[in-house]
C-alpha cells in the first residue's frame, strides 16, 4: 500500500525528533513552517534549525533507491543558525537510514560536484543506498549517513 506523502513527511520528522531526544536534546515543532520543522536545544542554549525530507525507498537493479525534494531557495540561502538537511529513508518497513548534512556543504555538492537535479524551482535527490555506500549522482554520501556526530549522546540526571 502506497502511503500518503503527508503522512511519510510527518513520520519521518518524527523518526528524526525522537533521535534527537534518546541523545539526550530538547526538540520543538515551529508552530509555522518557515523552513524549519525542529529546533532541537542543548541545555547550554545552543539551538540547531533541522529541515527533515522524508522518502520511501524502492529495489531497483542498483539497489535501494530514495528521492527527496526540495525548495532550491531553502538549499540556495543562508541563515542564521543555518540549516541542517536530515533525509530520512524508510526501507523493509522502518526507518533505516538518516543522511545528516549542512546546508552550505549540500549546497557545494550540487553546484560543484553535480549532486541533486534541478527541477524549476526545486533540487531532486536520489540517493542508491548498498550495505557499504550511498550515492548521489555519482558521489558517495557515506560519510553523512546516520553522522549524528554534531549531537553526541549527553548524559542526563535521572
């Protein structure tokens, strides 16, 4: 049964929240979307802006394959805080795989390095995900695949 894109989006912001939060880091819903879907807070008050991009993976012959969409203006522009790209991919059934990214460094991946495809006023991103690697019009994305290494686990008074 093919799931409603409303509901993917939803499920896969809240894969990513819930992420945040085992590591030990608050995280809020903006009551309106102006690019952001989570704030996620440390308790020393440093504030991170997440935009999360869901998708559903299909089997293709070059194996599992996920698109994700976006606004080329959210990708184009600079914030402060600026943005971070989680793409949650949902395989077998379940959230499998989260690619975590800078905005400035996906930016540079798909004017330099031809990363993303632009569609009129939006990027399309097709990740390949094998056991050993994910790729994105010819480049690997390894090294952004599950790297929650900006939210280290944070201990916790009980």
């Amino acid at each position: 049964m093919e799931m409603n894109r409303n509901y993917t989006g939803k499920s896969g912001q809240l894969a990513v929240m819930a992420e945040f939060l085992i590591r030990g880091y608050n995280v809020a819903m903006p009551e309106v979307d102006e690019g952001d879907d989570i704030f996620v807070v440390h308790h020393v008050g440093t504030l991170w802006r997440i935009q999360v991009k869901s998708a559903n993976c299909r089997r293709t012959r070059a194996g599992i394959v996920a698109r994700f969409s976006m606004s080329g203006s959210q990708l184009m522009t600079r914030r402060s805080p600026d943005l971070m790209f989680v793409f949650a991919a949902r395989k077998a059934g379940r959230w499998a795989d989260f690619i975590v990214i800078r905005r400035e460094e996906l930016e540079t991946l798909c004017s330099d390095f031809g990363a993303g495809k632009v569609l009129g006023s939006n990027v399309m991103f097709e990740l390949t995900f094998t056991r050993k690697d994910v790729r994105c019009g010819g480049l690997s994305l390894q090294r952004f695949r599950n790297a929650w290494l900006d939210w280290p686990a944070l201990a916790r008074a009980a």
